[in-house]
C-alpha cells in the first residue's frame, strides 16, 4: 500500500505507515499492545529509524507539573505513534494523542490501529498553534 503525505516529515511519515502495515500483516490482530509495540520497534529500527519506546513526557499546568504520559513510541525524536488494539480509531484515541502532542515539542503524530482492519489516523499541530506555550519546560523535557 502507497500512501503519500505531504508537508512536515512526510518522508518519514511514509517510511513509518509502510513499516505498520508490514507489522499489522505478519502478526494480524488480536494480541496485546505490547506486542505490536515491541513488533514496531524492531521493525522501523530494521529499516532504519532511529526509535524510543514507553517516553515519559511531562505535562505542565501553570508551570506546575501534573503528570506524566507514556508515549509508545517515538521515531526520530520527531513522530509521536500511539498504538491501539481496536475496532476502530475512536476520538477518544485521537483526543489522547493531540494531548500528547499538545505537551510536547513534537508536531506530527498517528493514532496505529491494530484492529481487525489495520489503520491509522495522523495528527499535526504546529507548535506555534499549542495552547499551552511554556517553551521553557518543553525546551527542557520535549
């Protein structure tokens, strides 16, 4: 499956979907997160992507930390992936990711579904668009 993105990281973000879909067929569905998410980890690192998994992001209110969120993975310090076991793609799945990427300095995300029919949804939120602006804090934590 081709799929063309365009604008910011759209290289990358055509590397990564090709890398899903290649996970979402060898494994089909019905397993755990974990095993998709350590699935994608050997599977975008194979083709060469630089990977984290499980990053704490802190989430700062006021300056004030109030939290702390798990991103499952993220590619190249640029592109936040949630991954999901699910029917579909709901807006709750979206909503979690636009707030991760709301408290971070990452712009381009997806919401990867592994559910019966494999997809994914793609989020970008430029940085000069985020509500909460405390550069200082996402300078320092990312």
């Amino acid at each position: 499956m081709t799929t063309r993105f365009e604008g910011q990281h759209s290289e990358l973000t055509e590397r990564i979907i090709a890398t899903f879909y290649q996970v979402a067929n060898e494994l089909g569905f019905g397993f755990l997160v974990s095993v998709y998410r350590r699935s994608m980890l050997i599977a975008l690192q194979q083709a060469g992507m630089k990977v984290e998994e499980e990053v704490a992001t802190p989430v700062y209110f006021r300056g004030i930390l109030v939290g702390t969120f798990y991103a499952d993975l993220i590619v190249e310090d640029r592109v936040i992936l949630e991954l999901k076991t699910a029917e579909v793609i709901t807006k709750f799945h979206e909503a979690q990711l636009l707030h991760y990427l709301r408290s971070s300095i990452k712009e381009v995300g997806f919401v990867l579904c592994f559910g019966p029919k494999a997809t994914f949804k793609r989020i970008v939120i430029s940085n000069d668009r985020k509500r909460n602006r405390n550069a200082d804090q996402r300078d320092k934590n990312g």
